[in-house]
DNA sequence: CTGAAAGCGCTTACAG
DNA sequence: CTGAAAGCGCTTACAG
C-alpha cells in the first residue's frame, strides 16, 4: 500500500504537499494539488485513516449498543442510525449485547480503547461500574429507549409510553368499555413499568378501579399473551376489553380468543402497543399504539451529530409521541357481533 | 487520558517495560509487570488501539455490509455474525446498502482506509469499480447469501436455494399435485432464479410441463403475492397448489385466498420458501422450506476467522441445506376438505 | 530482564 | 506556497 511518503518521493516534494493536497487545504497551488491528486491516482493510493485517527483523535466511529439487532424494533432504530451516521460520514460499530451486562462493559471499554467519537446505547445493566465507564467517556452519548441513570447527565430519545398507553385506555372508554383487562410486561422493565402506570391513571381518572384479578404480569411474548388470556377469562370474565402491553402479547391473546371461539372485536375487544409488521396482517388487523421506531433512530443519530458538532457532552432529551393506530380489533362494548 | 509514557514517568521505567507489561510478553520480571499494572489501575489507563492498530496493521475490526438490517433475514445473520466476531475479540462495523451501488463502493472504500482486517458482506452491484476494489482488498472475504462474480477467487455462505425449491416440489408431488403454479421473485435476482429453476427442473423431471400461465414474477412482498395470487386464478384455474418463491409471496397468497373463501388446504395447497417467524402465525402456519438464517451468519464469521488464523485468502465455500417445515397450508390433490 | 531508538502513516504549527 | 520537524501512542527489534 503507499503512502504519502511514496507520493512524495514520486513527485520531489515533501509529505505536507502532499498532505495538504489530500485535504484540500488552501495553502497550496493548484497545478501542484493537481499533479499530487492524478499521483494518488495513478499509485491507487488510499488514505490511512488509522493514521489519522491517531493525530487527530477523532476516529469518525460511532459505537451503537442494542439488545438484540433481531428484534425489529431494534433493527429499525439501527437501520436509521446507520442511515444518517454514514451520511456525515461516520462509520457505525454494532454490538449486541443480548442483554449481558458483561457484554455491555465489554463494549464501554472498547469506546474508550477505539476513540469512538460518541455512542448510541440502550443499556439494561447499568451497575456502578458501568456508569463509572460512561463517566470517563467524554464523547457525547445518547440513550436510546432507556433514561440515562440519576447522575449522568445525557439526552435519551424515547416515545412517551405512558402518554401513549393513556391514549389506548381513552380511546376504550370512549368506546364505552370500563372492565379493561391488563397484560403486562415484565414488571422490572421501565417501559412495562410506564404503560403500567398509564393503564391505572386512566382508570383512575374515571374514578374507576382496577380489578386485581384483571392484570397480569408475565414475559413479552406471544406465549405469554396466550397465557395472560387464558388466565383473564378465568379470573375476570366479565372483562369486555384488554389492554396488552405489547402487539406480541395482543397477539397471542387473539390466539387464545380465536381458538376458543370468543369473536373480536364483538365479545371483547383488545388493543396493543407498538405497531409491529404482524400487527396489520389480514388475520390478525390489530388496533395498536404506534412507536416511531424508525424516527426514534434517526432522532437518536441526529441529536448525536449535533452534540459532536456543538461539542457538547448534553443536550435536550427527545420525547416522540405515539400514535393511534385503529384497525379491527376494538368495538363498542356491550355490542355483540361476529366479526 | 494518560498513556504509556505518563505511567513509565510515574514509575520512572521505559515505555518499552510498560508496554511488555500491557502485552504479557514474557521478558518482563513478575515484579515490574505488577508494579505496571497496578499504576495503570491507579491511572485508569487504557490502551490506545487507535495507536495499536496503526503498528501492528490490524484494526481487530471487521466489515459487514448487508442491503437492509431491518430484513428479519439479515438481522438473524447480522446477530449471529456478531456473536462470533465478538468473542474472537472483533468490532464489527456494519452498514446497509438500502441496495445502493454508491454506497457499497463507499463502504469497500473505507474498508481499505480504515485497515479492517476482513469483511462479511452481501453485494447486490458488483460492477468493475467495486470488483477492482474487491481485489485491491487483500484481506479475507466472504460473501454471505451471494455468489462471488467471475474471477473473484472467495468463498461464499449460502443456502441451497435450488435444492430447497426441488424438496418443495417433490413434497407437493408426492400429495398428488401436478398442477401447481409458481410466484416467483423477480428474474434478476440469483435466489429468484435458482428456485425458479427448482421448480422448472423438477416438473421436467417428472415429464410435466410448466404451464406459463402458471407462472409469474413480480416483487418479492405480500402484496405481490396478493396480486400474483388473483393473476393465477385467473389465468390458470386449475391449478390445486402453488408454489411461493418466498413466505411474504406466499402470506400474501393466503390473504387473497382468505378473501375469497377458498379454503387452504382444501381447494388449494400453498408452499413458501424462507420460514419467517411470521410464517408459523396461529392464522397462517404456512408449509415452507426454511433457512437457516442464523446459521448462516454463524458459519460466514466462522470462515473468515479461520482464514484470518491461517493467513488465507481464499477457502472451501459452505452451502447449507435447506429443511422442510410441514405445516397446515399442503393436503393431497383432489381431497377437498374445510380447513 | 530492561532501555534507547526507530517507525507505523499521517497532520500541523513554524519558518522561510 | 513549500518544506523540515515534531508528534499522535504505541510496538518491536536490537543492544546490553
């Protein structure tokens, strides 16, 4: 591979010349940038950027931390962040963590080892030690779908799911239903938590209450949602509608109710959250809160540009709203037909 | 951020012994060594691999360039890859394509300037440009789910796409069928081509005839699949089953049959090709021929690494079998039944 | 076992 | 406009 040494010695000049030609620096005359440029050519020459990440401590890299790339949600936010990042030219090194905490440390260590130029996390372990690491970063860091931890002060960008699982439940209510039965997510997780939290505020706020035996707690499966139904309909019958946390647990939910012969929306309705690919499928048509996965993403990589531009490490946090989206799946209560 | 040489101050040793600390090279005596070890936790030191890189002419990063991440295909072989390189001790950069000649050709540009030291990748343009450059690499690489062009000496991972299209077929004849029509993707693309050979191949085999109103090409999504479906009934009413040159062709298959209250298996048999998760859907439970997707992913990152460890540019090629999966959308010929 | 020196391929003041 | 020199943070013969 040459070098710029070897373009140099080529055409009798010095490296700088060279140097300065390859960035199009102002300090030098034209037919010698020409003469350098059609050099390069001719010797197939390609930049170094290892070199020059090493000067110019900027290795045009941005580290991006996810569960699971096989999830959809987050291979959409990856697809985006990808999408802008390579437009500014940046490089993006991925990491599944699946969710091991050694995994993410693993990677923090190697931000700081690679001279990343700043990284987009969703983080599920954040132990001292990590946010010790995270500390010692000084890049600019955006939390993705995660708050960053009391102390640390980065942007997140993240859909507000209270506010949209509060719009699921008015949305029920306006359609007369006031027995609402609950799927939840596991309870540990922030975002189960905060649909949780919108799911009794709404009741609530109609000086409703909920029925314990109306909400369950399991995985975020379709299995579970399967489950979850099955136990519904034993301990809280005269349910006429349930809020699942998630589409895959609306889905298996549907499962349950299609195989036992219960018509949805008619004898009961049910509403997700999420707006997965399945979710609109003929069979299933399921009405949903839609996440902006693919803009979360793109908000994600762009908040992070501008911090690395503005060479800040903080910035304002990114709230995206959700979105109603009705299909078939919820009906007027009290209105029997077959769907 | 201190370096080798803040701790060789510190313990006012050289920066050779810190560095033969740091690389457990053995000419280093017990004590030194911790002594360096212990300033650099003092210090909080971490090495540069920027630097490292630039020396040693190995990145410990490889490349992983695929057409669109948010394909649940390349998102199962994306986390796969991952897995491995990541325990090997590599940075995968990744990129999508969104199938953009532009793009793949920036991307093998910067695999050669950023010194990574092989690439996992999925071309879909290869013109002399990007052929050129492959060759300019020299470092391993694989091509994953495509077939290296002419004159290109590298191994590929791949599926038996022909193999599989025959296994789909002898499974239908052997129900009887021997009317069946084919939705095929579109011609240009090696997978479409080679199924579709599957299917021709193995009418022939039998003595039968493709019938052309049978047959037709479009895209590769559901609504293709939809409008092939309507096409097909059309023009070619008595065909009993068809073939789907992938599972979304053949989803959307099943959604205009559905619509028209012809009842799967009974009137008609559809097979897919892919195994989608969405595939094994309570509503759809489509017979298919399935992939192993990450599998795929697995074996390609653990090829390179071998090729890496033996100093290889080229190697024997892995093509994986395909594996009939029976579900509920293929009865006999002939026997109507209710599904 | 340890250190001084060269060098990886660049960029960037500085002097002219 | 151009060049010589220093330096980014390491590793690696080489000499002792």
């Amino acid at each position: 591979m040459p070098t710029i040494k070897d373009i140099a010695k080529e055409l009798g000049i010095s490296v700088s010349t060279v140097s300065r030609a390859l960035n199009n620096h102002p300090d030098i005359r034209q037919e010698t940038k020409q003469e350098v440029l059609d050099a390069m050519k001719r010797f197939n020459y390609t930049p170094n950027a290892v070199a020059r990440s090493l000067i110019q401590r900027k290795s045009n890299t941005i580290g991006l931390m996810i569960p699971d790339i096989t999830d959809p949600f987050f291979s959409a936010m990856a697809h985006d962040v990808e999408e802008v990042l390579s437009d500014s030219g940046y490089q993006v090194v991925y990491v599944n963590t699946s969710r091991r905490p050694e995994k993410e440390k693993r990677f923090l260590i190697s931000v700081l080892e690679r001279k990343m130029d700043g990284i987009i996390v969703t983080p599920d372990f954040l132990d001292e030690e990590a946010i010790e690491l995270l500390h010692r970063l000084k890049i600019p860091v955006v939390f993705l779908r995660r708050r960053p931890p009391q102390g640390l002060n980065v942007p997140f960008v993240d859909v507000d799911h209270y506010k949209g699982a509060c719009n699921a439940m008015d949305y029920l209510f306006s359609l007369g239903h006031n027995q609402i039965g609950f799927i939840g997510m596991p309870k540990y997780s922030f975002t189960g938590k905060e649909r949780y939290r919108g799911y009794m505020d709404s009741l609530n706020r109609l000086g409703l209450e909920a029925d314990p035996r109306g909400v369950t707690f399991d995985g975020r499966t379709m299995q579970c949602g399967y489950r979850a139904m099955d136990s519904l309909m034993d301990k809280y019958p005269s349910m006429t509608a349930v809020f699942a946390a998630n589409d895959l647990l609306g889905i298996g939910a549907l499962e349950w109710l299609a195989e036992h012969n219960i018509s949805v929306p008619g004898q009961i309705s049910v509403i997700g959250f999420d707006n997965l690919e399945v979710a609109n499928l003929h069979w299933i048509k399921l009405s949903t809160v839609a996440q902006p996965r693919k803009e979360m993403g793109r908000k994600a990589a762009e908040l992070l540009m501008e911090m690395l531009l503005s060479n800040e490490l903080t910035a304002e946090s990114i709230l995206l709203d959700t979105n109603l989206v009705i299909r078939q799946t919820c009906s007027e209560a009290q209105i029997v037909r077959t769907r």
